[in-house]
C-alpha cells in the first residue's frame, strides 16, 4: 500500500499493491498494519454498503457527537468523493479536497473524524463500502448542504443530482455545528 497526499494532510489517498495475472487479481483492501505505517491507526467498529444510481448525490454527512473516521472505497462503478474539514481550530477549516474512486483503480480515501464526507455517482452506478471509526447515531447526524457556495465544491455531474431529504435541507457552512 502507499498512502498519497492531498492537500488536506489528514486526508489521504490510499493505494493498494493489486496483483493481476490472466485469471483476475488480488489485493488487501484492509491491512491495519500497513495503514499504520501512514499513522492510520483507526479502530473500525462498523461496515457500511450502499448502491447508488448515476447522478446520485450522498452528504455531505457528519456527527458532531461520536465523529466518525471513514475509510472509503468503491466495488462497483465509479464516484467523486468529497471530505470538508469542520475543525475551527485548523488551518484547513472550511476547506475541501475530492478524488475520483472507482472499481477499476481500486483507491481507497481516509476521512478522519472532524470532516464532513459526501460523495456523487459519476457512472451508470456504484457501490460504496465504508469502515467507520464510531457507530451511526442519527440523533448526532449533520448534515452541510453540497451546493453551499462558500465551499464552492466543483461535484462533476451534468445537471441536478438526485439527493435524500436530508440531502436537500442541509445548512450552509457558516450556520454549521462544527468541532472545536
């Protein structure tokens, strides 16, 4: 595995060695290890899948109690993932970084607790695994709107994405619940 910078440091890009041959191919999707050796040392207490259509839009989601880190990746398909930095205390605060995920280049991105994380489906469909560092509370969710301009969040859809209730209410940055 190697871990690639983004310009968010706490968030990072992880590639896996994938090896290939005539029949398929191989690889960890999961070492704690190896994650360690990039100060990765999450421990994870849930596994979550969803299947998405093309357009669909998901977050961007947080929980100011029991903040989740997220170690995220695709199966199927192919989605532009999204982290927001909601710690006042960071120079990054308010700031974004995005990656293409996809089955074929098998990335996976690390989102740590204190960020907001969201994703859009860039082809026909995906589907979407997720390891968490804290259980889901829904009473702690939050949730930022994903078109909220003071992000300026550069989603690569084509027209209006297909977004929960939830998705459709959420509040601008600077009405937020952020973390210290």
């Amino acid at each position: 595995m190697q871990a690639i910078a983004t310009t968010l440091p706490e968030v990072l890009v992880i590639e896996p060695k994938v090896f290939g041959d005539a029949r398929g191919f191989f690889f960890e999707s999961y070492n704690r290890r190896e994650l360690a050796k990039f100060n990765l040392n999450a421990e994870f207490v849930q596994d979550n899948h969803s299947r998405s259509a093309r357009n669909v839009l998901r977050g961007l989601h947080y929980q100011i109690d029991h903040p989740q880190g997220k170690l995220v990746r695709v199966v199927a398909g192919e989605v532009f993932d999204v982290a927001v930095d909601l710690r006042l205390s960071s120079p990054t605060f308010g700031k974004w970084v995005g990656h293409t995920l996809s089955a074929e280049n098998k990335r996976m991105m690390w989102i740590p607790p204190g960020f907001a994380h969201g994703f859009c489906v860039t082809s026909e469909f995906a589907e979407f695994l997720y390891k968490t560092t804290d259980y889901w509370y829904p009473e702690h969710e939050r949730c930022l709107l994903w078109n909220d301009p003071d992000l300026a969040i550069a989603w690569p859809m084509a027209g209006e994405p297909m977004l929960a209730a939830k998705d459709r209410s959420g509040v601008k940055l600077c009405d937020a619940e952020v973390f210290p």
